[in-house]
C-alpha cells in the first residue's frame, strides 16, 4: 500500500499549497479572476427574479367579467370586475370567479417562472426557488 504524503492530492494538483491559485477540486482551478460561477448563477437568478417581479400576466373567468392581474412572482396586483357580473344576490358567484381567475393567473405565472428559472438551472428543480 502506497504511503500517503499527508497532504491531500487535490491540493497537489493546483491548489493554493501548490500555488496553483484555485480552489482544490479538479476542474474548478484557476479561471479567469471574477469568473466565480455560483456568483454567476446567484446574479442570474436574481436578475430573472427581479423580471418576474416586474412582469404581469392575467387570469380571467366568467368569459372575461372577473380579470386578475399577477407579478410573475405570483402577487395579486389587481382586480377587474364587469359591473354586470356584481349581483347583490348572488355573492357567491363573484367569489367564485374571483378565485377561478386567481388560480388562472397562478398558473400562468408557474409557468412563467418555470420558463425563466429553467433557462438558468437546466430544467432542475432546485429547493428553495419556489418552483413548483
């Protein structure tokens, strides 16, 4: 059995013990200075939150009397109602289509933020993205 150096061979390899600069796993050495690629991929991501934020998509129910509009971060940011859909009477009717409408726009947002993260992370689902 071969008898180890005691330093580990990653470090070796091109470490900073080797003066090598980079961090001690293979492949992930050197670089260019500043091209950290979690620092790269952590300013994607936040650059397509921020677009999610800013972009709007729309829900409607009832053929268009109760329209919703959503952030493509999936908050409500406002609601539509046709005066005929507003009936005394029939209260129940406007919250349902209040909450058709609701989940119509939620599900084009998902899909919104599917597209957008997807381009970045390959299609994973990584935790804590909020991706569904």
């Amino acid at each position: 059995m071969a008898k180890s150096s005691g330093r580990n061979r990653y470090l070796r390899r091109g470490g900073k013990a080797a003066g090598g600069g980079g961090g001690g796993l293979p492949g992930m050495g050197g670089g260019a200075p500043g091209a950290n690629p979690l620092a790269q991929a952590q300013e994607m991501l936040a650059k397509a939150q921020q677009e999610l934020a800013d972009s709007r998509v729309e829900g409607t129910a009832g053929g268009g009397a109760v329209k919703v509009t959503m952030s493509g971060d999936q908050k409500v940011v406002g609601i539509e109602l046709s005066p005929d859909v507003v009936d005394p009477d029939d209260v129940e009717m406007l919250q349902d289509l209040i909450m058709a409408a609701i989940a119509d726009a939620s599900e084009k947002a998902s899909a919104m933020q599917a597209d957008s993260f997807g381009s970045i992370t390959g299609g994973l689902n990584l935790p804590g993205l909020g991706l569904q």
